[in-house]
C-alpha cells in the first residue's frame, strides 16, 4: 500500500490520521515471530550505536569492528550528519547499517506533534540527500514511543527498533566496570544499545575500551555480530 504524508498547500506536514502500528521490534527474536526468513537468533546479535557520527569515536568503533568482522546499525542524528558526511560514508563503506535517530535528539514529548514528525522526516531527507539511502530503521531518543514520531517513521517504510538489552554507557553507571559486565550478559538474539556519539553523559570511551574484549568472546562462542539488515 502507498501512503502520501499529508500536507498543506504549502508543503507543510500536516498532522497525520491514526494508523495501528505495529510493535517496535526488540529482539531478532522478534522477526521470526514476525514470520520473516533468514534469521538466525540461535547464531547472531545486533549491535546498535546512537547518537553519531562523532568525529573522534566513531572512526575508533569502525576500527575495532573491522579488526574483528563484526557489523552493526548505527542510528544516526540529522544534525550530525549535515556536520560530518563523511562519517556516514565510512561507516556504509565498511559495510555497516544506517537508522534514523531524528535530527536534533530533543526528548519527543517535550515537542509539539508536527515538530516530531519533521524531526523524522528531516533527518531521511538528509540522509538520502548524502547517501542516496532512504533509512529503513528508526529508533526514538531516550526510546520514548511518541505516536507522531511512529507514524512518520511507518509512512515513510521505515520499522522502529528498541533494544533487549543496554549496556548503559552513560552516566553515573556508565563506568568500564559497570560496561563490561553488562556485555558478558548478552545473548544470542539480543538487540544491544550502545553509544558512539559523545553528547550529553555518554561514556563512549569506556565502550570503546570493554568492546575489543566482548568481540572476542563472541567469536569463541560461534556468534556473529550482523547488522539489522542482515537479519531482516
């Protein structure tokens, strides 16, 4: 089905009807029950990194990655992306997926229904203006479900995407201790949330240092670390 995002004669969006949505996926455990083929829960993880790209972290997440052929799905901020392009190519070059985060991370219920839906709907715009891309994934700020981010997100073919499982990596929990204890949890299936960009009381440091370790012991217990669109 093709759906036009409403708009006023002079271009604006306009608030869109009600749509029933489905639930943002969680786990690839998730998709199975979703009933989509070729994926594999019992083998893979997704790792996930928000708020970048970040010009001093994200290059050393992409390194550590590549030295240990991992993949994973960074949700990108609109506004980081008109700063730094060339991030978002290297990060596609290496093989990685790209979300949509919104543009400026401000909290969805702290804004006005349209403003939430042209924080969605800038950010793909953007993106697909420097990549060519149109996002297939779309994570809230702070995971807040707002309805006008959701339904934006729907009509423009876009799945929201939470987590199963945080490692935490900001604030006054987000300490290299606290970090690599979270990682020895994770399991096969699990959606991991982590951090690449450095705003706010995010710790990416300490992800950066506990992730070369974690990497390791995924490949010493047969998983892969894929990316959202290798599963999907």
């Amino acid at each position: 089905m093709n759906f036009l995002l409403p708009k006023s004669k002079r271009g604006e969006l306009q608030p869109l009807p009600h749509l029933l949505l489905p639930p943002p996926i969680r786990t690839i455990s998730h998709l199975n029950k979703l009933g989509i083929p070729n994926v594999h829960a019992r083998y893979s993880i997704c790792l996930t990194f928000d708020d970048g790209p970040d010009p001093i972290y994200t290059p050393k997440i992409l390194e550590v990655l590549a030295n240990h052929n991992a993949k994973a799905t960074f949700f990108v901020l609109g506004e980081a992306v008109e700063q730094f392009p060339g991030l978002v190519y290297e990060i596609l070059k290496a093989g990685h997926g790209i979300g949509n985060h919104t543009y400026s991370h401000s909290h969805p219920w702290m804004m006005s229904p349209l403003r939430a839906q042209q924080e969605v709907s800038k950010t793909n715009s953007i993106i697909k203006s420097i990549t060519g891309i149109t996002p297939r994934w779309f994570r809230p700020p702070f995971g807040r479900l707002r309805a006008a981010m959701r339904r934006q997100a729907h009509l423009e073919g876009m799945t929201t995407v939470l987590w199963s499982r945080s490692v935490i990596d900001w604030g006054m929990l987000g300490t290299k201790a606290g970090i690599a204890r979270r990682l020895e949890t994770i399991e096969p299936g699990d959606i991991v949330l982590m951090h690449d960009g450095k705003r706010e009381a995010n710790n990416p440091e300490f992800t950066i240092e506990c992730l070369p370790t974690f990497l390791q012991s995924l490949g010493e217990k047969a998983l892969g670390a894929c990316t959202l669109d290798e599963v999907f």
